[in-house]
C-alpha cells in the first residue's frame, strides 16, 4: 500500500477559510443592533423628557404679558404694511 493522501484525480489543493463573509456578516448585525439601540435610547430619551416636563399650570400674568406681545406684534406688522403701501 501507498500513502496517498489525494484522491486520484483531484488536484491537491489548500483549504480555505471563508472568514470575509463571516466578518462581514458580524459586522452587519453589529450595525443593526447599534441602531437599535441607538433607536430606543432616543425614544425612551424623548418619552422621560416629556413625562418630567408635564403642563404647567396657567398664570394670569404670563397670559397677560403673551397677550400683550400678541398685540404689540399685530400693531408692528400693521405699521410695516403702511410704511410699504
């Protein structure tokens, strides 16, 4: 008997490893669960920052002052529209 270590036939090459799309593969679901993350750390950001902020209650005077600013506001924009007619 002979040592062969080849199959008659079949040229004696080196195995390969396949790690480029193994790398690849890993760096891709990587990306999606660092922008799944990213996603959730946004909106659960947004969701507390709502929750914490909550409605004030209504002042009489800051009322007032916004109405007031209202008002000042029309008067300037009528008086722009005279000085361009």
């Amino acid at each position: 008997m002979t040592d062969q270590t080849t199959v008659p036939g079949v040229p004696n090459a080196p195995v390969q490893k396949r790690r480029g799309p193994a790398v690849g593969r890993t760096l891709m679901w990587l990306g999606i669960a660092g922008a799944a993350v990213t996603l959730t750390a946004s909106l659960t950001f947004v969701l507390v920052r709502s929750a914490m902020r909550g409605s004030q209650p209504s002042d009489e005077t800051t009322e007032r002052i916004q109405g007031l600013i209202d008002e000042a506001n029309r008067l300037i924009k009528t008086l722009d529209e005279k000085k361009t007619t």
